[in-house]
C-alpha cells in the first residue's frame, strides 16, 4: 500500500491492516523456517508495509492531539 492510499483510510482501518499484515508475516516466517517460502522478498516488503503504517498511524495520532 502507498502511504497515501494509508492516510485516506480511519485510524481504526489502519489498525486493521496492521493486525492483518503481522499475521501474514507470522505465517510467512513459518513458511520459510519450514523450507517452503519462494519469495522471501515479500518478507521485506512486509515489514516495511507494517512500519509505514504504524508512523502513519502515530503521525495522524499527533495531529488529533
């Protein structure tokens, strides 16, 4: 997700997203522990999908403040 398509979303979407990436991360770091992961790039571009959303998410928690 680009970080603009993250800020049109409500706090607690982004909440959600959140939630549904970290398990999605946690399943596929089974998958490669296990020895069936093939694209171990989409780890990466997990990661930093969550860390996007979780500074949007303070930034936007900043600003109501």
């Amino acid at each position: 997700m680009k970080a603009k398509e993250i800020r049109a979303l409500a706090a607690d979407e982004i909440k959600a997203k959140i939630a549904d990436t970290r398990e999605e991360l946690m399943k596929l770091r089974f998958q490669q522990v296990t020895g069936q992961l093939t694209d171990t790039s989409r780890l990466r571009t997990l990661r930093r999908e969550i860390a996007r959303m979780e500074t949007i998410l303070a930034d936007a928690q900043k600003a109501t403040k």
